[in-house]
C-alpha cells in the first residue's frame, strides 16, 4: 500500500512536508501558510495532513443545514461523527485507503485522530459552554500566556489548540467547565470541515505544534473531571466497537450501568440512552432504546462491556442535570423538515434503499419467480421489470422452505439474460432460522457482514434480503397477532439497519384475496407492500411517495424450468396493449432527447419529454432489444445508472425522420 509519510511539498498543500520532534520528545509541525488551499479537493487536504504524519478518517459533513447521516437536521453530532464502521479506529496515514474515502464521499468532513496515532494532544474549548473563562481562569491562576502553538478555530467559535503527545502519554478528560482534552481515542475535525452552524473549521495561525506544557499536563493528570468526552458521540463511539451481535444487548447493559449511576432518576436514564441510541450508526430505534431502559429498571446486570462501562461513568451530573433540563419537543422549522434527506431508491419508483417491504400471492401466482427476477436484476444491475436498478449489488434469497429448485430457477434466468452472472447472489436453503429468536437475528447479522467482507469487492454491498416464506421464519409465532408481527418486524429492520439493505418478506394471501394473512399491523410497520396476481405486480402500498402502475408480466418455460419477464412489444401489440405507431413516436422522442445531451435518468426523461412512466420503460426496453440504446448501471457508490444512443440508433433515428 502506498504511504505518505516521505511525501512532498506539492502532496500537503500549505504545510512543509515532513514532521520533526524537538528535543523533549514531542512532535512538531511546520505550518506553511496557515490555512489548506481553499481551490484544492478535501480529500487532498486530508493528504496534506497525513503527509505531517496525522492519521485521518472520513467524517459526515453538512448539506443544507443538515448532517449528511440518515439523521439530517435531528442528529446530535452533526457533521462530527465517522462515515465508517470503526470511526477513529480506522484512522490512516495511508495515501491509498485516504484516496478510496474522498473519491467515495468527496465533501466528507475530516476527522484527525488524536493521540499516540498521531502524535497529537488537543485543547478542545468550547465556546457555548463557557470554555474561554475557564480557559482564561486557569491561565491566569498559573500565570501562563496564550500557548505559542497551532491552533484551529472550530465551526462553533470555539478553539483547538493542538500540541505534542508526551513520552508518558495522557489520557483523554473533560478537564474544566467547557474544556475537553482530546487524546487517545478522540479525534477533531479538522479545517475546511463544514459546521452545522453554517460556519466552517479554519486555522488561526501557522506556529509549530508546541510541546504540551508541564503546568497544564499536570493538572490534568491531577483534574479529577470525568475520563473522556461525555457528548452522545462517545457512547456511538463505544458503541460502534461492538460486534453486531453485542449492539442489543450493550444498549441494554449501558441502560444498566447508567441505571447504578443515576439511581432512580429513569428519566434522566432514558434520555440519555435514548441520545446514544440515536447517534449509533445505525440508529435504534427509539422504541427499542426506551424498551432496554425499562428492562434494565427490572433487572440488573453487574458485567457491563468495558468499553461501555467506561463511557458510563464519565456522566457528570452536570451532564444528567443537562439532558433532564433540554427534554423538550423537537420542534423544527418547515425550513428545516423540507431539508430532510429524501428517500432514494434502489429500483425506480418500487423500491427505496433499505424499504422494509413484503410481497404476497396466492400459491401458484409465481411470487417466488418474481422475486429471483428482482433480485438477480439486482445483482446485475439491469433493470427489473422495466424499471431502473441505480445500484448493483449482493442479494440473498433465505428460504425457509423447498429451494430443491432454486438451482435450476436460477439457471434458467441466466439462460435467459445472456451474458449475466449470479456472482452476487446468495442462498440460505431450510436452515430453520427464526426472525423472532434475536440470538437467530445477530447470527444472521454476522454472517452477513462475514460474508460482504470476505468477498473483497469493495463495490459489492448487501442490497436486497428477502426470507421467503415470513411464516417459515416465525415458527412460533401466530400471525394474527399484531405483537408477534412486530419482533418480526424489528428483526428485519435489524437487518436492514446493520447491512444496508432492503428487506422483504414473502406471504400469502388471506381469506380475502386483496389481502395479505394474518394481522392488520404488517401493512402498517411496512414501507411497501406488492401484491402479484393474476400476472400483474400490484402496488398495495408505497409510503415514500406515490404507487406505480401494475406492472404485467408473462412466463416463459426454460430449461426445466421457468421465468418470469415483461411481455414483449410483440406479445403487448398481440394483446391490443400497446400501439405500434405510439411505440415508435415515443422511441423517437427518446433518442432524439438521449442523443441531444439530455440527462438519463427517468424523471428527467419523463418531464422533458412529456411521456408517462410507463411510455418511457416500453419505449427504451424496445430501443435496447433493437441495439439502439445501451444501458450502463451504477457500480460505484455515488455512479447514476445511464442510457446511451449507439451508432445504429442514431441512423435509426436520422432515416425516422
């Protein structure tokens, strides 16, 4: 792996390229210029720090006045908090894992660990919660000038002064009132880092980086403040150390330790619990942080995960008073709610990333069929169903029942998609898994994230999970039971949360053939629900946004087997569907759009040329069976899916004419 600790002037734009160490042992950075240069890339300003010998990490950063993380304008560490798993604990010098990070979020905020790792000590003070007096009243009790140091000014007004980690380490505190010191397992966002202020981190000067003074070294040791940070963030960071299978019930045993603190003050608990819960990348949900509070007022549990314990007891009870005295409504402007991440979607209009959906039918309405389709369109990044995939990637198809034949479906998909892979799709075959046992959910979990790792695609995430049948993977469970649904229900939003997918289940229909089985509740917990009968795909519910049409389709035997797929422009013209002089208008407008420059991607399509949805799909599945538009998906992360004319649709459109 390419490194840049040898790396040159022209790699740290604004900083001298390389680091010395004075002769008490700290390190010392040149500054050159004070300030990263504002026409340069942040990921080559993260370059530039790495080159001084500071590991760094990606970080989110703010859009509108809102944290980049499924949060937005509700997180409490807007634009502070890791964009990867591990946070701090992934940290680098390295050039090559630094690139990948910025060409993968380009506006991601940098986040320098402090510490050992890099050599660094920093004097975290925070404005708003009177850091300056605190920061003044010790200087003058001991008789010290401003430290001759680097220092940053932080998007809140606040100041980093950064200064050499001693020989004999420190360990990280919450020295004074408003004063932070950010050592071993921190980290700072650095300059040109983006504030939920609106302001933004910038560097005050260009001195060196000190030695850490002997009077404040001191008295830090001798400070009897809490050991760390006590911010949300910590406990996320905590938090995020733990394997998958531990996130339930460290949460539960956080709530415990906490509990021991605080006595009976269960609303102080909750509140804070609640606050770790929301900043864990992925969130709980708030439901399931309040359950662990009031598991954990029932029972008490003395073996609490070190790491958890740790963060548990740097709660001052200034911070309890604190979060007692901010439970408030969130109250938020229309501003504010109009700034809100919206939903994207892995299939156009049927799917958003990471839906919990379920799709149900009668047996024989080939719901099971329908389902391969998807996810081997998925997993090749083609359009399914005439709708757009904007993301390739891993699918897992988990049944609960048969599967004798799943080889012999999937074989006959292929054979009939010339030219595809079943490399991203995975099987689980009757293994008897239990979405309601949560020791089950965790196993799954790892074995998940096992298997994404294992793999070393880096562009293969999980994308759809679907558990084929929901009643083979609730054993136990009663259907008509709104309570049962509900751990099902929390299981694969689990699942969802910790891998990034979109997780369905499939069902049967009830005594009433427009419904599913069993309780009201599924419909409600769910964000999509699709009905396939009678050869249509039918929207039931789509809570982002409006239904799609019906989507018909035919089956074709292959090989032993069958397939299900849209009917051909032949078979929709037989059935008195479709118009072969609208068809050809439509295809018309189309390329002639396409090859004009215009964007690809369906909406746009859509309002430029005034087509409907449905128009557009026909039109362009036509075009790419004729050889006169190609179709390119998304591989990469932040990749659109695109459509482009080829040479035989531009003399196709040029004699059209």
């Amino acid at each position: 792996m390419a490194r840049v600790d040898d790396a040159t002037d022209d790699s740290a734009p604004g900083f001298q390229s390389g680091a010395s160490r004075n002769d008490q042992g700290s390190p010392t950075v040149d500054v050159v210029g004070g300030y990263p240069d504002i026409n340069d890339s942040i990921g080559r300003v993260a370059l530039g720090y790495a080159a001084r010998g500071w590991a760094v990490f990606p970080c989110h950063s703010i859009v509108r006045g809102a944290c980049t993380c499924s949060k937005g304008v509700s997180c409490g560490s807007a634009g502070k908090h890791p964009r990867t798993q591990h946070g701090y604990k992934e940290a680098t010098t390295d050039a090559e894992q630094i690139t990948t990070w910025w060409q993968t979020w380009r506006d991601a905020n940098i986040g320098i660990a402090t510490g050992a790792v890099s050599g660094l000590v920093v004097v975290d003070i925070d404005k708003k919660n009177g850091g300056f007096e605190s920061w003044a009243e010790f200087k003058d009790a001991n008789g010290l000038p401003d430290p001759d140091t680097l220092i940053a000014l932080t998007g809140g007004g606040g100041r980093h002064y950064f200064f050499g980690y001693p020989e004999d380490g420190l360990a990280p505190k919450v020295w004074r009132p408003g004063i932070d010191v950010k050592s071993d397992g921190g980290h700072v966002i650095a300059a040109p880092g983006s504030h939920v202020s609106g302001s933004t981190y910038s560097w005050l000067n260009d001195q060196p980086v000190a030695v850490l003074p002997v009077v404040i070294r001191e008295d830090v040791a001798r400070s009897t403040g809490s050991a760390g940070s006590a911010d949300a963030f910590d406990f996320a960071e905590a938090m995020r150390g733990l394997p998958a299978r531990q996130r339930d019930d460290g949460l539960f045993r956080l709530a415990c330790a906490l509990r021991r603190k605080l006595g009976d003050n269960e609303r102080a608990v909750t509140l804070l619990v609640l606050d770790a819960a929301r900043q864990c990348d992925p969130p709980f949900t708030d439901e399931d942080a309040i359950a662990k509070v009031r598991q954990a007022f029932k029972q008490e549990h003395d073996d609490v995960p070190p790491g958890l314990k740790e963060w548990a007891l740097r709660i001052s009870v200034e911070t309890v008073a604190l979060a007692v005295e901010s439970a408030r409504l969130n109250l938020q402007t229309g501003g504010q709610v109009r700034s809100r991440p919206r939903p994207t979607y892995l299939i156009d209009e049927v799917l958003p990333v990471g839906a919990l959906f379920q799709v149900f039918g009668a047996t024989g309405e080939y719901k099971s069929f329908v389902l391969l389709d998807m996810l081997a369109s998925v997993a090749n990044g083609m359009p399914w169903m005439g709708k757009m995939v904007t993301k390739r990637g891993l699918t897992a198809l988990i049944l609960g029942e048969g599967g004798a034949d799943a080889g012999t479906r999937v074989a006959a998909w292929l054979d009939l998609y010339k030219g595809t892979s079943d490399d991203l799709m995975v099987w689980s075959i009757e293994e008897g898994l239990d979405l309601q046992d949560q020791g089950c959910v965790d196993r799954m979990i790892d074995d998940l994230t096992e298997y994404r790792d294992r793999l070393g695609d880096v562009d293969a995430e999980w994308q759809v999970i679907v558990f084929d049948t929901q009643a083979d993977h609730m054993p136990n469970g009663d259907e008509d039971k709104s309570r049962d649904f509900t751990v099902v229900k929390r299981s694969i939003q689990r699942i969802a949360q910790e891998t990034g997918a979109a997780v369905g289940l499939v069902h049967h229909t009830g005594w009433d053939a427009s419904r599913e089985r069993g309780s009201s509740r599924q419909r409600q917990a769910l964000d999509v629900v699709m009905q396939v009968r009678d050869g249509r795909i039918i929207n039931e519910k789509q809570k982002f946004g409006p239904k799609f049409a019906p989507i018909s389709f035919v089956t074709e035997e292959r090989m032993d087997s069958l397939v299900v797929r849209l009917p051909s422009l032949d078979e929709q013209l037989a059935a008195g569907s479709a118009s072969l002089e609208d068809l050809l208008a439509d295809i018309r407008s189309l390329l002639g759009y396409l090859s004009g420059g215009g964007k690809s991607s369906q909406n746009a399509i859509q309002q430029a040329i005034g087509l409907g949805a449905e128009s557009v799909r026909n039109a362009a599945k036509y075009a790419r069976d004729s050889g006169w538009l190609l179709y390119e998906p998304a591989v990469k992360q932040g990749q659109k899916a695109t459509y482009e004319v080829t040479a035989e649709g531009e003399a196709w459109l040029t004699e059209s004419e």
